[in-house]
C-alpha cells in the first residue's frame, strides 16, 4: 500500500511526497499580476500567487517539468528552483535549452530515480498534445509523466500534463492504467485563436476517464490565469452530465493544504 501526500500550490504546481520522496511539478512562483507571451500574438495574465512560497516549499529531490516555454508551466521563480534541484525531468528540448543536469525524455521513454533507503521510482513519459491537430510547431514539445513503484494498490501515478484528448493519449492511458491521475484542465483558449482549445475541457476529461476508470482524479491547471476558459465551476457543471462512476472519482486538492490518497 503506498499514501502518497498532494499539496497543490497553484496552476500546475503540485507537491508530491512519500517514501522520503519530494517531487515538485511544473513549479511557477512568480507573483500575479503579470502578462507572459506565449508566442503567435498569445499571452496571458497571472492573476493569482502561489498558496506556499517557494521559501515554504523546502528541498525537493526532483522536478517534473512537462515543459519549458509557457510561462504558466514555467516562471522565473520556477527557473531559480531548477538550479537548486539535482534532477529536472523534461522534454528533450527543454533538457536541451535548460543544460546541466536536466533529463530529457521521448514520449514512451522511461528513467529511473534512485536515492539510498528509498523505493525506486520508473519515470515514463507520456504523449501530449497541446492544442489542435498540427499545432506542435507552434505551441512546442510537452509531455506527461507516469511514474511507477512497488507498493502501488491502484496502479501508477500519471501526471497528463498540457493536452488536449486526442488518439495517442487515450491509448498511451489504457496501456498504463493509472490508479491516481493529476489532470491539467482548464481548457485553455486566446481571443486571436477563437473556439480552438489548448489543454482538455471537462468534457473530453471524462471520455478519457471512461477509457481507464481511474481510481482518483485530481484536477490541475484550471484557475488563476486569463487563458482558463474553463474553470472549478464550469468543470463541475459538466461532471454533473458525466456517469456517476466517473464524477465520483474526481477529487478537488485545496490550494495551500495537503491531501493524503492512497495509490
């Protein structure tokens, strides 16, 4: 049996702990109030901080980074955080931009986290796609995370990342099975870019929980920026629609506080 601790900060930004383990998600730090280019004529602004200061946070052992050229994945506190960290993990062009010690994976490529008296913990990284069909070249390389150890009750922890539900994810979700998810919503959309959405709404959350009936779900990345175009209130709108075998599962993490679930 294996309890792991959540403590969302904000965004995407979640800490996660047990078994001697501190990993910290795509960390953003940076006060709200500022406006950050996402690039093609795209921007948004924070408008709120993290729930813990990055002084509160106290070491981490590794980053889980899904990628590093959107400000709300990645800030400039965030950047001061991955010169103290030993390990980043990222895409292999962020490891490239980032240097030093930052892992660069493929999607479907896994590594290895090792520490004296700890269980190991096998990192995979997982497709995503974030916006619509043919947008990579220009919303850039993202992956998620499914990580795996001994102990696990319900299946491995997955980490989706900035997505949209499209083939290769639902099918990389039914090869993992995974027991916990950390979902990033939000269904991220720009005035210059209309109805198209960049990261899942509600709607397609639930196809895909449908494809792998997670045991938990955890919602992520849906508040706290302009571009959110989807929201706590309108997510749960629509899981009031979604079978109750699925709208059961999804659990809210409090911002500033830390749940315990089991895996």
């Amino acid at each position: 049996m294996s309890d792991v601790r959540f403590s969302h900060i904000g965004g995407p930004t979640v800490l996660i702990e047990f078994d001697g383990w501190r990993l910290l998600t795509d960390p953003t730090f940076d006060a709200p109030g500022r406006t950050y280019a996402f690039g093609w004529g795209t921007s948004s602004r924070k408008l709120t901080g993290p729930a813990l200061a990055m002084a509160d946070i106290g070491p981490v052992d590794a980053i889980l980074l899904t990628h590093d050229h959107h400000g709300d994945n990645l800030d400039d506190a965030g950047r001061v955080l991955l010169t103290t960290t030993r390990t980043t993990i990222t895409t292999p062009s962020g490891a490239r931009r980032l240097g030093g010690t930052a892992r660069g994976l493929k999607t479907g490529q896994t590594t290895r986290l090792e520490a004296p008296g700890r269980v190991a913990i096998d990192v995979t990284a997982t497709p995503c796609r974030h916006g619509p069909p043919l947008s990579r070249p220009i919303t850039g390389e993202v992956i998620g995370f499914a990580l795996t150890w001994p102990g696990q009750t319900h299946g491995p922890l997955w980490i989706t990342g900035d997505t949209v539900y499209h083939r290769a994810l639902r099918r990389a979700a039914a090869r993992i099975r995974p027991g916990t998810v950390l979902l990033h919503l939000g269904g991220v959309g720009f005035p210059l870019t209309g109805p198209l959405r960049y990261t899942m709404t509600a709607r397609q959350a639930v196809r895909l929980c449908e494809v792998i009936t997670p045991h938990t779900v955890l919602p992520v990345h849906y508040e706290g920026w302009q571009h959110f175009r989807q929201g706590r209130d309108g997510i749960e709108r629509d899981l009031l629609l979604a079978p109750k075998q699925i709208s059961s599962r999804f659990h809210w993490l409090p911002t500033g506080s830390t749940e315990q679930v089991q895996l």
